[in-house]
C-alpha cells in the first residue's frame, strides 16, 4: 500500500465557515433589538460573547458587524472599544454613523487608536470640549486642522491656547483658527505677530475692539485713584489700559524732544536708532520692548498701529517707514505692496481700536515679565503655560522665537 503524502496546512482546503458566518449575523441581530425585547444585561451579555467571536474573525466580517451594528441607539460598551480600535475602515462606520457613542469612547479610542483614527474622528458631527482637547492634545497639525474646520465641534480655550501656541510654527493653521468663534481677542493679538498679512487684517477687522463701554463704567473711578495717589498698582495698571489718552505726557519733559512727532522727524531725518526708537517708544507711552517689537516686526502694520493710537499723521508714519530704510516704491514706480499694506492698515483703523491692540501689546510684552517668565521663555517651558496668567502666556508666545535666536 502506498504511502499518501499529507496535504501541507496552507493547502488544505478550508471550512466554509457557514455556522460562524450565521451565529455572528444572529448575535449581531440580538444585540440590534430594541429595549422592548431585551433587556440592559441581556444585550451586554450578548455583546461579550460577539466580541470574543470577533477577536478570532478576519475584517470582513468585523465589518459587517460594525456595519449592522453602527446606526443602533444603544451599543455594549466592549463592542464599542472593539470596533473603534479596529482597522480604520472598519473603526470609520462607528466613527462616522454612530450616534450612541459617548464621549468617554471617543476620547478612549483618541489615546489609544491611531493618527488615522483620530483624523476621521475630527470631522464627526458635534463633537464636545473634551473630545476636541484629546484629539489636539497629541499635536498632530492634520488632525488638529480637521477640528478646526468642523463647524460642529465645540473647542475649550485650553485647546484654542495650543493651537495659538501652535501657529507659530505651523502658519497655515492661523485662517481656520481666526474663523472658531471660541477665538478670544487675547490669542489673536498675540497671534498676530506671526501671521500672514490677510490674517492681519482679519484679526484688525474682527478683533480690535472699542473700550468705549468700559471708560463710561469707570468713568469716576479715575478721579478716586488720583485722590489715592495712584498707589494702588492694580487699579493703576487696569485705568492705564482703559483711559482714552495715549501719549505719556509725563515723558515729555524728560526727553530731549519736544514731542512724538519732533522724534519721528528727527528719525525720519537721521535715521532710526536705539536712542531715537527708545524716546519714541517713551512718549507713544509704550515700554522700550513692545517699541523694538513693533519697529523690528516684518511685515510693518504694528508700526500703522502705534501711529494709528498715539495721534500721528500719515506723513509721520512714512517718516517713520523712510527711518528704517523701507521701500515706498517698487523698481518701477508703482506703491510697494508693504508700504501699501501698512497705509491701508492706518486708514482702516479707528484711534480707539488701535490703542486697545497697542496696549494690550504693551501689557503683555512688557508688564508680564515677571523673572519666572523669561527663564520660561529661555528654557522653552511651553508646557508650563497653565501656570501663568493670560497676558504673561502672550508674551511667552510672542517672544519665545526672539530668545531662541
């Protein structure tokens, strides 16, 4: 009798599986069927044993359980972490059609699934702030800008925080940043420093806003803090930020100048230094640092600002743009694109407005830098953010690329 060789194991040929294919259709359907037939812990039950079953089945059919499974009320919570953080194709039918998933199972499949997860995850309908903070947590720009354009999705200022954060180093997620209206005139001001001129503009437009409302409230309260003295640091720090004058009139009696526009001439004459730009920045009533900002910032609109708010005239603020030996002109004679960027940005604004962004520059560029700040700013702390106030996180942000050079 001859001896038949056995058939090697990847040649046999395989069982149709017919029974499996049945009983997880079957269990499957029982766990679809509304409260009225079963019961909270019936379902559960049923649901642990389809997991088990699904842990040894191939994609195909874990998908189309996922399919039959996805537009159900009510899921049993293994089910749910199973299929979530199964293969995307079929994680993406829950992701996208299931309306019972809690936000619990979706921050859990956001820490423990895939960037390709997270990235579908990022366009659901109404996501929440908890949601939407997992998913920006991990820093992944692609996933974070599918958030940002999700009109539905709801952002916590903590997140909106680290995506201003994030801006600097990733510009192109400024336009859909500047569109979430959870985005607060205190990230875009800061933002500012590092977006492109259409985003500028954009923050100018929408963010620099009117202290109108605030003068008439505390209108008397000027006249209290001078009866003090001023000796209250926080009432005077508050009235300076809100009172209507700009210029700091007692800086002109120390300064060599006779006033702003003696200094922007003298500027424009000789050109712009250190001493000049320090005295300019004394009698805009500006900090020395939040002048070098401006007067070293690119694109030149701070500079259409800080005219714009202390009273200077167009012709002060080419003075100012001929003292840092910018062009007006191109080769050809046409207006150059900057200087006419930053003359449309001094017409646009309203004195008002533009003194509430200039200070709200010079309080957080300047009064925020307590010794811990700038040893934060140095060492790169960024991920001590949450310890410091608002306007102290604006100047870390602002300032953190000037300190790495």
């Amino acid at each position: 009798m001859n001896d038949v060789a056995p058939i090697p194991a990847d040649e046999a040929p395989q069982p149709t599986l017919r029974a499996r294919h049945a009983l997880l259709k079957r269990l499957a359907d029982v766990v679809s069927l509304p409260a009225s037939r079963i019961n909270a812990f019936e379902r559960s039950v049923t649901g642990d044993l389809l997991v088990e079953m699904l842990r040894l089945a191939d994609a195909r059919d874990r998908k189309r359980v996922a399919a039959r499974l996805a537009p159900l009320a009510e899921l049993p919570n293994s089910l749910a972490r199973m299929l979530l953080r199964d293969d995307p194709d079929i994680a993406q039918l829950l992701i996208e059609q299931c309306a019972s998933l809690s936000d619990a199972d979706l921050v859990s499949c956001a820490r423990d699934a895939s960037t390709e997860h997270r990235f579908m995850m990022a366009s659901r309908r109404s996501l929440s702030e908890v949601v939407t903070e997992a998913l920006m947590s991990f820093g992944e720009v692609a996933v974070i800008e599918a958030v940002l354009r999700n009109p539905t999705a709801r952002l916590s200022q903590v997140a909106v925080e680290g995506v201003v954060s994030m801006t600097r180093k990733n510009p192109q997620l400024c336009s859909h940043l500047l569109k979430r209206p959870e985005l607060r005139p205190s990230g875009a001001y800061v933002m500012f420093w590092w977006c492109a001129p259409d985003d500028r503009r954009t923050i100018l437009q929408r963010f620099a806003v009117s202290r109108e409302v605030m003068q008439e409230v505390v209108e008397d309260v000027f006249a209290m803090a001078a009866e003090e003295g001023w000796s209250d640091p926080v009432s005077r720090k508050a009235l300076q930020f809100i009172e209507r004058r700009q210029r700091n009139r007692a800086a002109i009696a120390k300064s060599p100048y006779g006033s702003l526009e003696h200094a922007v001439a003298v500027a424009a004459e000789g050109g712009l230094n250190r001493e000049v730009a320090s005295e300019i920045a004394y009698l805009a009533g500006i900090k020395p640092l939040t002048g070098a900002k401006i007067l070293g910032d690119v694109g030149g609109e701070p500079l259409a600002i800080l005219c714009k708010a202390t009273g200077l005239t167009r012709t002060d603020l080419a003075g100012l743009w001929r003292s840092m030996k910018r062009p007006e002109t191109t080769a050809d004679g046409q207006p150059h694109p900057a200087w006419e960027r930053v003359s449309v940005t001094f017409e646009m604004l309203a004195v008002d407005r533009a003194q509430t962004v200039l200070r709200y520059w010079n309080w957080s560029l300047s009064s925020a830098l307590t010794p811990a700040l700038l040893r934060a700013i140095r060492d790169g702390e960024s991920d001590l953010l949450d310890d410091y106030s608002a306007p102290e996180r604006a100047a870390m942000l602002a300032l953190a690329e000037n300190f790495g050079r």
